[in-house]
C-alpha cells in the first residue's frame, strides 16, 4: 500500500511530533518515533526506538526495543533498554 515495498531501516525516524504539535491517542509504527511536543494519554508501540527530546512533554504508556528520554515522561514503559 503507498508504494513502500520494503521495511524501513531500524533506526530510521518516520513519525514525528513536533514540538508546536500535541497528540492524543494510539501511536503504531514500524520505524523509529521522535517526540519534540505533546502526547496526553494513549500509547505509543514500536518495535523499534522511541525518543523523547527537551521539548518533549509525554505522559502515556510506551512499549518499544529503546527508549531515549531527554524530555519530561510520565507512565510505563515496556522496553529491553530505557536511557
């Protein structure tokens, strides 16, 4: 579907929120997922890297292989490394 005929490489960023952007909501991506704004509430599942700038102010549940946390974070994370 979309012409995507192959996975996107693990450390790949495709979905961004920016950091004037806020979401609310379930959040499900193949690739990578950078937060530069707001997320309230939902859930955010990747198999892959969830990272959290400065400007990040996040507070829902995070399942992921890393999650990188610079920013404010509030919830539960399910990961094999958080740093």
């Amino acid at each position: 579907m979309f012409g995507r005929d192959r996975r996107p490489e693990p450390d790949a960023i495709e979905a961004i929120i920016g950091p004037r952007a806020s979401f609310s909501g379930n959040l499900t991506c193949d690739a990578s997922i950078r937060i530069d704004g707001n997320v309230e509430g939902g859930d955010i599942q990747t198999p892959v890297n969830v990272i959290l700038t400065e400007t990040a102010r996040v507070e829902c549940n995070i399942t992921a292989k890393t999650v990188s946390i610079r920013g404010f974070y509030r919830g539960t994370i399910d990961a094999n490394r958080v740093e």
